[in-house]
C-alpha cells in the first residue's frame, strides 16, 4: 500500500514571503509575484503569438530577441501590479531548464543580475515541474502521492509525485510532443498557428468517427510517447486521397480530420496517465501544459476518473500555458528547504530528470 501524505502546505508557517518568478523557456515572456508558494499578487504574461505566426513555429532567435526586448517591462509591471518594492522581495526564481537554450539565457541572466544588486537568494525551477505544481496553487485538496501528466507545445512526459517538491519521471515523448503533433497537423491542413486550438475548435464540427488513424501504444506498462508516426499517418492520408493541395477540401471534411487526430492524441494521453496512476497504486492525477486546456481531453479523462474512483486535477485556464506564476510558486518550496543556486546557474535545454528503474 502506497503511504498517502498530507498536501505541501501542511508543514508551512505564516511568515510571509514574496518570490519573484521569471519564465522565458518558449514564447512567452513572464513575470509574477507570489506570496508563500499559492497567493498570486501579480501574472504578467506577454505571449509572442503574432511574431511566429506566419512561419507556423516558434523561431527560436526571434523568441529570444523578443525577450530581450521585454523582459524588464515585464518585470516591472509585475512589481507594480503586485504593489512590492525591489527591497520586499525575498527571492528571484527563474526557469532554467528545459527549453530554448537562447530563451532561456534571457531570464536566467536576468535573474542573476537582480540576485546579485539585491542580494537575495537565486532559485532554479524546472519550468516542467513547475506546471504541475500549478494544481497546487489552485487545490487545496491534494493528497501525495500523485502521478502527473505534462502536455505542452515541447513536452510530453509522465511524472512519479511523492510531493510537490519531488518529482520522477516515468515516461517522455521519443519524437514530437502533443502540442508540436496539433501544430503540425493544422499546418498540413492549412489552418494556422497555433494549432491545437483550431484543431479543437474544428474537431467540435466534425466525427471521430469518418476516418480511421493509428494510435501509438507502444506497449503495456510503457509510458513514452510517440506521436510523430501519428502525425505522419494523417500527410499520408492526405496524399492517398489525393489532397495534396486542401483548397479544394471542403470544412466538414477537414473537421472530420481533426475530430479524428484529436481523438487519437486523447487515447494516448489518457491511457498512458491511467495506466501510471493504476500501476503505482495512487488515486490521485495531476494534468499541466498548454494542451491540458482542451475541452475534449478533459471531459473525457473526468468521465474515466470518475468511473475509476480516481481524483483529477487541472489548473485553471491562466495556469496551463507558460507562466511565472508557477515558476515563483514552486520557489517557494525550494526555499523552504534552502536549494538556492549560485550565479554560476548553467541552464539545461534538455529535460533533465532520473527514471524509475
């Protein structure tokens, strides 16, 4: 039997603490506030949407060239939105792995710099991590151990919880992350950037049901992911049925095909989380990324949970997509315990985490 243990806040005293956060893994450049690991003073967000639109991807030199340009505003909206002086913060965190190596320079760098002329501790968050501890923020109700699903634009992975502040991996994506197979699938079909979205929106008009595209298992109790087979499958699909050029496709077809690549992608999904959270006996399920906030996948996982007697988390909406707040959130419990960094932080691109044998 697995020992269930109290939620992360239990053990906390009431001395206040304020945490700035800083997160430019990807596009968005991000600064928040938070007070003691869960009161949000302040979410500053600045998306770059509209830079990396007309290429369908985000172009990393442009995604850092933006932050450059916006982090100190950011910044400082974020003081002011949270009404703290520079002087009343009692760390800066900042997202150092995983991500876009020049992305994440940025802020990193930027941390060090307010670490080092406010002479306050430095944490590293990773921003992966991060997004789940996003549930922690919101629900007061969750009992660790838990198994936690990350699906985001970059990321697919399964994680291990024993706590908030402890994290292992069990499972990653070998190719393409959900989000990059949605982004690439509405390219093909020229709808757009980005393209999980359209493709939910889309799929709302069409049936799952019409067409027929192969779900990547991978196996029983196996818990990677392998979605650029999926994604492949659908170009195939299009150059068999001679739609190599879709203006000629009309939208109840192209809604099928999204219904349809949607419904595969949620399969996956949900029975590589189920399927953890049976195999390490816990009841509870946590969900984060950006694609954590489609309609579809959270119906469906809630409908399966709830038959199963099992607890699921999501974030709210403002907390599923990259953002500070999460970051300055899971700060707090690095600070705790004392984990603070030196200003010679490297950063990590790559997802750096230990599997279970």
């Amino acid at each position: 039997m697995v020992e269930r243990t109290t939620d992360c806040f239990s053990c906390l005293g009431d001395t206040r603490l304020l945490i700035l956060g800083i997160e430019t893994s990807c596009d968005e450049t991000a600064a928040s506030v938070i007070e003691n690991g869960k009161h949000i003073r302040s979410n500053v967000v600045s998306t770059q949407i509209d830079i990396h639109k007309k290429f369908g991807g985000v172009v990393p030199e442009l995604a850092s060239r933006a932050h450059v340009e916006l982090i100190s505003h950011v910044i400082w909206e974020a003081l002011e939105k949270a009404d703290c002086k520079l002087s009343e913060l009692n760390a800066v965190a900042v997202t150092n792995s995983p991500g876009l190596a020049n992305a994440l320079l940025v802020g990193t760098e930027t941390a060090k710099a307010l670490s080092f002329s406010l002479r306050i501790p430095l944490i590293a968050v990773n921003h992966i991590h991060a997004h789940l501890y996003a549930n922690f923020m919101e629900h007061s109700s969750i009992i660790c151990p838990t198994v936690g699903l990350i699906i985001s634009g970059g990321h697919t992975a399964v994680f291990y919880m024993k706590d908030c502040n402890n994290y292992v991996l069990l499972g990653q994506t070998y190719d393409d992350a959900a989000g990059e197979a949605l982004d690439k699938v509405a390219k093909m079909l020229n709808l757009g950037y980005p393209g999980g979205p359209i493709i939910s929106k889309m799929a709302e008009k069409g049936s799952s049901k019409a067409i027929n595209f192969p779900r990547a298992f991978l196996g029983k109790d196996v818990y990677n992911f392998s979605f650029s087979g999926m994604k492949t499958a659908v170009a195939r699909y299009l150059e068999c049925n001679s739609y190599k050029n879709l203006a000629d496709v009309n939208d109840i077809y192209v809604n099928d095909i999204c219904a349809e690549f949607q419904q595969s992608v949620i399969d996956v999904l949900i029975k590589k989380i189920v399927g953890a959270a049976e195999q390490k006996n816990v009841e509870t399920i946590l969900i984060g990324g950006g694609v954590s906030a489609n309609t579809e996948f959270r119906k469906q996982l809630s409908e399966i949970c709830k038959k199963k007697g099992m607890n699921l988390f999501f974030p709210s909406l403002k907390l599923c997509t990259d953002n500070a707040a999460m970051i300055a959130g899971l700060a707090y419990h690095r600070y705790k315990e004392g984990k603070f960094e030196s200003l010679s932080l490297d950063i990590h691109p790559q997802l750096q985490c230990d599997r279970l044998s």
